[in-house]
C-alpha cells in the first residue's frame, strides 16, 4: 500500500476533474470492490449490498444514457450545465453502481417484525459502509471518486440495460478516475463540538 488507512481517510476527497488515464488494473479494481462487498459489515449479516462494476465502453454507456435521461426533464435552455457534468462524470475510467436488495430486507422485516421499522434505515447505513469502503480502497491505489445520485431518475434505464433484478434498488453511482486537478478546499467544524468523551 502506498497510504495507510488512517492518510487515506484524510486524503479522501470528491474527485469530479479525473480522466481514464489507468492507475491500477481492472483486476485490482474488481479486488477491492468484491473485497468490501464481501467483509463490510451489515445488519442481521444481511449482506443486502450489490454492487455493479462498469468500466470501459459500459461505462460511457452509463453517463450517456444519464445523458438522455436527464435531457428529458431539465429544461434545454438550463442543459448547458448539465451537459458539462455529464462530460465529466463520462470521462472517469470507471463506475461503481450501488444497490440495496430490497427482497433481503423485506424477508427480515416478516422474519424480525419486531425490528421491522429498522431494516431499512440498517440497509441505507450498510450501503454507506460499502460506498466508504470501496472509495477509500480506490484512494489508496491512486483514484478519485466522487458520489453521485441520479437515482431514482435513471432507474429503469439502468434496469434494462444491465437486466438488473427488481429487487435492487439503485442507491449511489461513485465514477473514479486518475484525478486531473486537485479537490477543493475543505473546511472543518470543530471536532470539540462534534466528538464528546467521558471518562
């Protein structure tokens, strides 16, 4: 590892200048999403997460059909700045789709009625461990990502052109690519607010 997880953390940042320049190998990539699907945590061992990896040609097919989708509802005399959102999600190397499979929850929820309010909010909280999990593994080898939400929008696209099972639903897109210009600058409030200790 050229970071430790502790440097990666603090490095992390929303990447949107990346380009598809290669910085590790699809094979590396595939290795540390499997990983995180297969060991971040959930709740009940749920294991609710799925994941689809998009890289190459499928992955311009992605933003392009985002492209079209969002065409149809944002009015063309304001598409200017969309259009260049699109270019530049586009030109990432690669992108992470995540999703949360709802038939898994909805079996716990009869099988735990107890806890059946709960499921849904664990689910959501798995999803953002896993999204956590594969952009740090992506910042240690040398990637910027950013997280995106054009779902519910893209849904059904998405569905279709990656006979994508009902039950999954499309939480985040993460596109990632070898950063081109640095992130902004980030400000902190006071951890002293934010973190309270007891002894």
């Amino acid at each position: 590892m050229s970071k430790d997880f502790f440097q990666a953390v603090e490095d992390r940042r929303s990447y949107y200048a990346v380009s598809k320049d290669v910085v590790a190998s699809d094979e590396r990539i595939i290795e540390i999403i499997e990983h995180a699907v297969k060991y971040v945590p959930s709740a009940f061992n749920s294991q609710s997460t799925r994941v689809i990896v998009l890289l190459g040609t499928e992955h311009d097919k992605f933003w392009e059909l985002t492209t079209e989708t969002l065409r149809k509802v944002v009015p063309e005399e304001n598409f200017g700045a969309t259009q260049e959102k699109m270019t530049m999600f586009g030109q990432a190397y690669g992108t992470v789709l995540f999703f949360e499979d709802e038939e898994v929850i909805a079996k716990l929820q009869e099988q735990f009625s107890l806890y059946a309010d709960n499921f849904p909010v664990w689910s959501e909280q798995t999803s953002g461990m896993h999204q956590f999990a594969v952009w740090i593994g992506l910042e240690i080898e040398g990637y910027g990502a950013s997280l995106q939400h054009y779902n519910p929008l893209v849904d059904s696209a998405v569905q279709k052109e990656w006979n994508v099972p009902a039950s999954w639903k499309l939480r985040a897109q993460m596109p990632f690519g070898k950063p081109t210009a640095p992130a902004g600058e980030k400000q902190f409030n006071s951890i002293e607010e934010r973190v309270k200790v007891y002894r």
